[in-house]
C-alpha cells in the first residue's frame, strides 16, 4: 500500500465503506483498517506517528532493509491470513486497560517468523569487520 493512498484516500475509504471511485472493494482492506486501528491508537496515547514517501531503489537505509525482508518473507511458505478484525477488538481492549491502568506495560512477543527475518539482516563478525574497516 502506498503512503499517499493511505494518508490520502483513507478518510475516503472509510465514508465509502471501503469501495474504490471504481466501484471494487478496495485491495487488502482488513490489513489497512489495522494499521488504522494502530495508528489511532497511538494517537490516543499522545504519540505522533509520520507516513513519509521514501523513493524505491534508490539507496535509501531503511528502503533497501525492507526490501531484503520483502523478499526474504517471499521466499517463505505462506503463513495463514491473519484474523484483522479480531486483531482489532484486541487493541480496543489494550487502549480500555490503558485508560483504567495507566502503569501496566503491555509487551507482545514477536512472531518466530519476525525473529528469523531480523536475525537474517544482522551482520556477521566478518561482515561488520569489513563494514567498520572499510574493505567492503
């Protein structure tokens, strides 16, 4: 999903129940409301959360880092969808117990899968060596 799309046309999506201008549903609408739902709560606990473009392909960090992890992930067996609307009560009731238990600590364990995927973008010793000494 593209940032514009989602800081653009999300306001519109919502009013239309998730419809495009084309009348089709639009693409991968429970995972947006997710990341909605997250978003919103990250409002609500006073945290500011930016979407920023950031150009494909062009040598950028973060961009290159995700686009390793993309196709590491593709490279993966497919993993059940995810249940987005129950996903979603959940951080209802997480904000709920935040609002009424201000000084609990809410952690969620990553997924063994996530684990993996950061575990293969870290350098080894040989790798950092080269990076930090400039033989790369």
């Amino acid at each position: 999903m593209y940032v514009t799309g989602f800081r653009d046309w999300m306001p519109k999506w919502m009013r239309n129940n998730f419809v495009s201008v084309n009348g089709q549903p639009v693409k991968n609408a429970p995972l947006i409301r997710y990341l909605s739902a997250l978003l919103d709560q990250r409002a609500r606990e006073g945290q500011k959360v930016h979407l920023q473009y950031v150009k494909g392909h062009a040598g950028e960090e973060g961009n290159e880092g995700a686009d390793y992890l993309a196709n590491l992930g593709a490279t993966m067996g497919e993993l059940p969808e995810r249940d987005w609307d129950a996903l979603i009560e959940g951080l209802s009731a997480v904000s709920e117990d935040l609002l009424t238990k201000p000084q609990l600590s809410i952690a969620v364990a990553p997924a063994q899968a996530e684990l993996e995927a950061y575990a293969a973008c870290l350098a080894d010793d040989d790798e950092l060596w080269a990076e930090v000494s400039g033989t790369r």
